[in-house]
C-alpha cells in the first residue's frame, strides 16, 4: 500500500527558476526529489515580471506555488525608496540585504497566513534570513538549508575588499550578522550544511544538541554527460558566475599570474571565461584576442565541452561548489586551487589536481594538454566520483528519505 505523503512547504528568498545561481540548481533539485515523497507547495518572491513565466516549471514538481513580484520590483522609484531603507536599516542596525528583502510586509504577510491557514508537517527553509516572527510560527518540523556557514563567507570577503579606514566598520557589521545568524539558527529544529568542516563550525557556536546533519549540493549526472570532444584548438576554461567578488578574484589571477606561465609554453592556448553576468572588470579581458568571455549561455554543457580542461584558482571559498560537481561529471579534468574544494571531501587525482603556486597550477594545466590519454583517465576518474557522490540519488534522494523519517520522530524527541 503507498504510503500516504505529508505536507511540505518551501520557503525561499526567489523562484528558483531560470537557474542562475548554484542555489538554484540545489532548489530545483531539491524540489525535484522532495516530490517522490512529499505534498510540495513552494513560497517564494519573483525578481522580474518576466520570471512569472516559469512558474510552470516549479509546478512540474509542486501541488502548489505561490509567487509573487518583490515589492521593491514593481518600479524604478519603488527600487530607489526600498534601497535608501535597506541603506539605514544596514547602517543602524546591520540588516543582511537578504534578511530586510525577505521580508518585507507582503511578503512576510503572504507566508504567514501560508503557514497559519495550512497544516504543514515540514517548513524547509532556504538559508536563514526570515524574521523570527515568522520561524516562530511555523507549527511543523522546521528546518533550514545553510548552504554554508554565512558569517564567515561574508568575514573572508569583507576582509579581502576593505581599506584600512572601513576595516573597522566591516568587522563592527560582520560581527552583528554573526550574532544574527546564530540567533536565527537556534530556532530551528534542524540544520542542514552541505560539509563536515560547515558542521564542526556550527557545533562550534551552537548548542552540543542542536540536530545538525550532512547532505551535499547534487549534480544532475545524467544532464551533465561526457560529450564527444574532438582534437581540436587548446582551450583552458574558467566557470562560474562572474558577478561575484570570489570568482572574479580568481579570473583575474589566472589571466595575470597563470596563462602567461601557460603562454610561455604554449603560445596558442586561448581561454574561455563562461558564467552569467561578468562584471565590467572581467569583460573587459576581451580585448585581449586571446580570451573569451562568454557572459550567459544557455546551454553551459557546449562551452565546458570545448575546454581542455577546467582551471579554478580561487583564492578565497565559501559555499559549495556546485559547479566542480559539473565539471567532474562531464568528464573534463580540472586544476584547482585547495580553496576551490575546501570543505568538499574531494582528493587530489579523483577528476581534478590540486595545486597551490601559479607556477604548479601551470604546469597542472600543460600535463593534460600534453598528455591526451592521461588527461582522460583523470576525466573519467572525475565522471566516476561524481556518479557515486553527488549524484541526485546520492545527495538530494537521501536527504528527502531522511526527511521523511526525521519526521515521524516526536515533536518531544526532537527538542
């Protein structure tokens, strides 16, 4: 007899739909595998009037969908006003841009009557920024999806980006958005973090009885597929997101420091740049005959098929890195830095190399584009890891069956 599904409502920060981020490829999936064994209702704000249109999408995998446009969206003037706000409320209070856009009146509103006029068995949030009004009122299993540890992600940025004469202010609001975090994460039932480093951090500063579990950012393994590569011009890709700070650190230091060691070598190697909305900075390396940046693609399997292999020198890391997981399952070898798979339990030679200096990362690089048969068999190592790691199954499906039977437990047991 099948069992009979219980409730459970998604609560996050946007439609995670057209994927844009690594956040929206662990919703989507997320939604995805919550929907073999749960009723899913998802509850989210949309950033465009165009985004509406992929409502559809989330409903493939939600009895229901409540979407509606963020209030600071509506209009140019409406953007002004909601942003001198957010600029005070920052100012004289330290408020996260996450935690003042979440929730803003209707939409705090929209989700409290949500939780109040519906039975729920489980409320699984996306990252922690929703006031405590609203976790508060959530009568099921409350739940929350860290993604990683915020305060120091934000700590590692604030640091590389500030003067000595904002030093002092950064670290003055950095310190409150830890106490807030902290606070906020005490509210729930259950922590979900993608590392064993994120848990061992979160025991740390939280309670020894706080319920803290491990369940990594999964790879779709059957979209992401080996592609037929044919012998042609050496490429070297870098992939990811191209508006934030870590990776434009990290491009830029592989177009000054590491492809010049690679272009004494061999002159004709030219490099790829893929990921949605490159900064100024960073388009700006077109000029240069010899690099690509691609901005947003629709299709980012035929750009990482055209590549060699995948080089990423991150210098700083926070988060999961959804994309090595990508990289790894297309079968194209990789050259990282430690910083690019901290927290990740991935070993040197399993898909990728791991070095540290410009120099030893160049000639990471120069090895497998010499070396073909070598270059893939540490493909193939990679595309094997991924399949038994952070497949679907291996991640999101575990964490929907635990889910189910963390559920059954009594609400007494829990706390």
């Amino acid at each position: 007899m099948e069992e009979s599904k219980k409730r459970l409502l998604v609560i996050t920060g946007n439609l995670p739909y057209p994927i844009k981020l690594g956040i929206d490829t662990r919703v989507t999936g997320l939604l995805k595998s919550f929907s073999r064994r749960f009723e899913v209702h998802l509850v989210c704000k949309v950033g465009l009037r165009d985004y509406f249109n992929y409502v559809p999408q989330a409903k493939k995998y939600c009895t229901y969908v409540s979407a509606s446009l963020a209030p600071n969206r509506k209009s140019n003037l409406h953007r002004l006003a909601y942003k001198i706000f957010f600029y005070l409320s920052f100012l004289l209070k330290g408020t996260p841009a996450e935690l003042y856009y979440n929730n803003l009146s209707g939409i705090k509103n929209r989700i409290l009557k949500l939780i109040r006029n519906n039975h729920y068995d489980i409320l699984f949030f996306e990252y922690w920024h929703w006031e405590k009004e609203l976790i508060q009122a959530c009568k099921g299993l409350k739940v929350v999806d860290t993604n990683d540890v915020q305060f120091l992600r934000l700590r590692q940025i604030g640091e590389k980006k500030s003067g000595i004469i904002t030093k002092p202010f950064t670290r003055f609001q950095m310190n409150r958005y830890k106490k807030m975090e902290l606070e906020h994460l005490h509210l729930f039932d259950l922590i979900v973090c993608t590392s064993e480093e994120d848990k061992k951090t979160f025991y740390k500063y939280l309670s020894p009885q706080k319920e803290i579990v491990i369940f990594p950012t999964g790879t779709d393994t059957e979209y992401f597929s080996p592609r037929k590569r044919e012998i042609g011009e050496d490429i070297v890709v870098f992939y990811g997101v191209m508006s934030g700070f870590m990776n434009i650190d990290a491009a830029l230091y592989l177009y000054r420091e590491i492809m010049p060691l690679i272009w004494d070598k061999k002159r004709d190697v030219k490099l790829m740049v893929v990921g949605n909305n490159p900064s100024e900075e960073i388009r700006a390396l077109n000029s240069d005959p010899r690099i690509n940046v691609t901005g947003y693609v629709k299709d980012v399997r035929e750009y990482l098929s055209m590549g060699k292999v995948v080089v990423l020198p991150l210098r700083i890391s926070y988060g999961h890195r959804g994309r090595i997981f990508e990289v790894m399952a297309m079968g194209i070898p990789l050259v990282v830095t430690p910083q690019a798979i901290k927290g990740m339990e991935i070993k040197n030679g399993e898909g990728v190399i791991i070095e540290e200096s410009p120099l030893s990362i160049a000639q990471g690089v120069l090895n497998i584009l010499d070396k073909r048969l070598y270059a893939e068999q540490l493909g193939m190592k990679g595309r094997k890891v991924a399949g038994e790691r952070f497949s679907p199954q291996a991640t999101y499906d575990r964490l929907t069956d635990f889910l189910v039977e963390y559920s059954k437990k009594d609400r007494s047991e829990i706390k």
